[in-house]
C-alpha cells in the first residue's frame, strides 16, 4: 500500500468541488430572486461542465436562473452538472485509491436494465415539483407547509416498489426539512448534505433513471472481510465485504452483501443483530470466521449479491487477515453506476500494517494527517511517513471493537474513505499481540453470537427490551 500518494495533491479536485460548494451556497438562499453574489455560484457550476455535452444546457440554465426565470428543466440541468462534477471527483479519488492499493482499474460504467414496467409519471412530476419548489425557497425559506407537501406523495409512491427507492428518499429528506423549520431560524445549514439529498432526487424524477442494474448468477466461494454495520434511529443495515472467487477459475472480485431491517428505538448494540440475524445466514459465518460457498447466487453489475439463503452453504475455515494479504491484493472492483459516483460512497477495503500510532495532538504537524484533521484525540496510523486518520466514530458497539483496540494494534483491516477533504481508515478488524500471539478483534465479531462476557450481557438487555415490546404491540394488536 502506497500510504504516500494519500498526501499528493489530485488535479481539478480542489476547482470541482468549488464550483459544486458555489452553487451549493445558491441554494441556502434559494432560486427563485438569486442576489447578485448568488449570479457568481451559477456561473461557477456552468463553466466547470464547460467544454462537456451539458455545456450549453447548464450555461442557459445559470443564465436564466440568474435573472429570476429558472423552471423545472433548468433546475435539472443545474442538478445533472453538480452530479457530473461529484462523479469527476468521485473517479479521481478511485483512480489515486487504485494507485495506493495497485489493484487493477476499472473503467467501465455499470449497467443497468429498465424493469420494463411504466411508471406513474403523474407521481414523478409532483415529485419534481415539490423539489423544484423547494430550490427556489431556499433553506433558508422552507416552513412546514412547503416541506409538508411531499407528505401525499411519498404516500402515493410506497405502494410502488418501482417507486420506493425514490419515495424512501423524499420521506428522509422530508422529516430532516421539517426537523429544521423554519429556515430562516436555522443557525447552522448542511448545505453539502442537503444539496446532495435534492439532487440526487431531483435526477432520479427523470424518465428512465430509476432503473435494476443487470444482474447474473454466480457461483464459487466468498471470503468474507468484515461488516460494515451503518444504524440509524428507525433502521439498521449490516454490509458484509468480502472477496468472491468464481468456481470457473475466473479473476476475484471485491463484493458485498447487505440485510437491513427495522430497528425500535430500545434495540441498540449487540441487540442490533437480533433483528439482522434470522435474514442472512452470511452474518453466522463471518461471526465463525469462514467462507461461504454460493450457487447461482444473484450478482449485480455494482458487485452487489443479492443474498439468499437458499444459495449458500457454509464453507471451510477463513481468516479475514490471511484473506485480505492472500486475495485482496488481486481482487478487482466492480464499475459504479453513473448516479452513485460520489466521493461519499467510497469504501475500499484496505490491509495496513507496519505502523505507528499517535493521536493528532502528539502530531508535530497536523497537516500531516492525510488531509488534515482539527481532531485533538483521533487515532492516527503513522504508514510510511503519512499520518492517516483513523475514524473511530464508524466503529459499532455492536462488536468488541475499539478505539484503545486500534490504538494497540499491529495490522489493521478496513474500509478507506474520503470525508470532507481527507482519507480516512474506517476499521472492520485488527490484530493485536497478546502474550506473545497475535489476536484478531472483529467489528462484526457478535453477528452470529457470542460467548463473550460484554457480548453476552449486551445480548440479554437487547432481548429483554424486544420480549416487552412484542407484548405491547400483542397487546395493542387484541385491543
């Protein structure tokens, strides 16, 4: 791993994602008056796509939007250039991961297929609708009404499994808006937060862009890496990485598998893989620490295995570290759909060893740290000279895991991200020496239960808050 090139400055990055941050403060104020310091944030977005296929689009766009008279198919170009620059930012920072890990690049884009139904486009124009209402208020601007009126459409949406994906997203960005009216009393906007949310729905009203990547059977072995476990306050999703070895001797590929489901308030920690468990049996075998073998598997162009039980057995023995310094270096990744390039959404499983460990305050510079950090008391890898980032808060309770576990460690296995101008190591295991031997520590260590002490306790709270809230629900059930 070339720990160096993390520091390298990547070419256009910083000018992308100016202009993408200009036209982001455009939308605090809103669209619908933009004030002459606004003018400067659309011109930025219009001359950064200059020279591409949405050059003359966007530049009438950000000149009719300027002057008070953008519509609907203005805001989209507007939308579609912002993506365009995210997903520029988005491959150079794969293409310098590809050079840091020397794994092959991939250049292809994945592809998907239409379900060959028709969609409401009744529901699709609302949608647009509600959203382009929205940019033309402003952060700033938004109240209850405003933000209420994508309530009856996400109503009408849900029934819709061609629609949910959209409607799941309106919903979410919906209560965020609600949670912070009314605009104008806001003391802190999430400007790049919120400006991705409206984009990415806005695209996704477009005819045609909800589509099913093309999807093929596989079958071989799985060599699982770690979990990813991402909990929110009504959900929770388990994202197993690993590395799929076909039975006919082909290449090796990185992949994943995700279960997600439903999680009560009360249910936090090792309680999560109650709910997780009963959907996919790959949560066992990376808790027992082996391999899985799939036949006929469902496997998206996105590298995505649409995990069912029925297809898998369990394998023989595999160790994640032996896996991650036999296959991982070999292992290629799949091409991401043209909507899902975005510098947010990398994740790139990584092996480091040989490092020191310090916390930002011991640096002598903080800029040494890959990207920099103001952190007084993050975990920091000394690799090679570079100072990368350890982000702590990515690691669950619903494993041993640790941060003073990561700070004792000799070998560290994890995902590598890009946040706010910097890499960071989000750890999925690490080893550690005691007593002489080396000593792995999984994040999803307890996903297929535990006899450890700490995991076992965690596991009887989680069950006694899910007993009672299955009699109140049977209870307000036979009332």
């Amino acid at each position: 791993m070339r720990a160096d090139l993390l520091l390298d400055d990547v070419e256009g990055l910083d000018e992308a994602l100016a202009a993408v941050d200009g036209f982001d403060a455009v939308l605090v104020g809103g669209l619908l008056r933009p004030q002459p310091a606004q003018a400067g944030g659309l011109s930025g977005l219009a001359g950064a796509v200059a020279g591409t296929p949405l050059a003359s689009r966007v530049a009438e766009a950000a000149e009719k939007t300027s002057a008070g008279g953008g519509d609907e198919g203005h805001f989209v170009a507007l939308a579609a250039a912002r993506t365009a620059l995210l997903g520029s930012v988005h491959d150079a920072l794969v293409a310098r991961v590809d050079e840091v890990t020397g794994r092959p690049a991939v250049d292809a884009v994945a592809a998907s297929v239409g379900s060959g139904e028709e969609r409401p486009g009744n529901l699709l124009v609302a949608a647009r609708g509600w959203l382009c209402d929205l940019a033309r208020s402003g952060w700033q601007g938004i109240d209850h009404d405003l933000v209420g009126g994508a309530a009856p459409i996400v109503s009408a949406m849900l029934p819709d499994p061609a629609l949910r994906r959209l409607a799941t997203l309106l919903d979410g960005f919906a209560a965020e808006l609600a949670a912070c009216c009314p605009g104008a009393a806001l003391e802190r906007v999430p400007v790049r937060r919120w400006a991705d949310l409206w984009a990415r729905a806005l695209l996704l009203t477009l005819p045609g862009a909800v589509s099913t990547p093309a999807v093929e059977p596989v079958s071989g072995r799985l060599l699982p890496l770690g979990i990813d476990v991402q909990e929110h306050a009504t959900a929770v999703q388990a994202q197993v990485h690993g590395v799929f070895e076909p039975v006919d001797g082909g290449g090796s590929r990185l992949v994943r598998a995700s279960v997600s489901a439903p999680k009560p308030d009360p249910v936090v920690g090792a309680g999560l893989w109650q709910l997780l468990r009963p959907h996919m049996s790959l949560l066992a075998a990376v808790g027992e620490g082996r391999a899985v073998e799939l036949d006929g598997m469902p496997l998206t162009a996105e590298g995505d295995l649409l995990w069912d039980d029925a297809r898998a057995r369990a394998g023989g023995p595999a160790d994640a570290f032996t896996t991650a310094r036999v296959a991982l270096p070999a292992a290629t990744a799949f091409a991401v759909s043209p909507l899902d390039r975005h510098p947010a959404r990398i994740a790139v499983p990584v092996l480091v060893e040989g490092y020191g460990v310090s916390n930002t305050d011991d640096a002598d510079d903080a800029d040494d740290v890959a990207g920099g950090s103001d952190a007084a008391d993050t975990v920091v890898l000394d690799v090679a000279g570079c100072r990368l980032r350890v982000d702590t808060g990515r690691i669950p309770a619903a494993g041993p895991l640790t941060g003073e576990a990561v700070a004792s460690s000799g070998a560290c296995l994890g995902l590598l991200r890009w946040d706010a101008g910097e890499f960071l190591l989000q750890p999925l295991a690490v080893e550690r020496t005691v007593r002489k031997k080396a000593v792995a520590v999984h994040a999803g260590a307890w996903a297929g239960g535990t006899t450890d002490k700490a995991g076992v306790r965690a596991e009887k709270a989680a069950t006694d808050a899910v007993t009672v809230l299955r009699e109140r629900a049977g209870k307000l059930l036979r009332k």
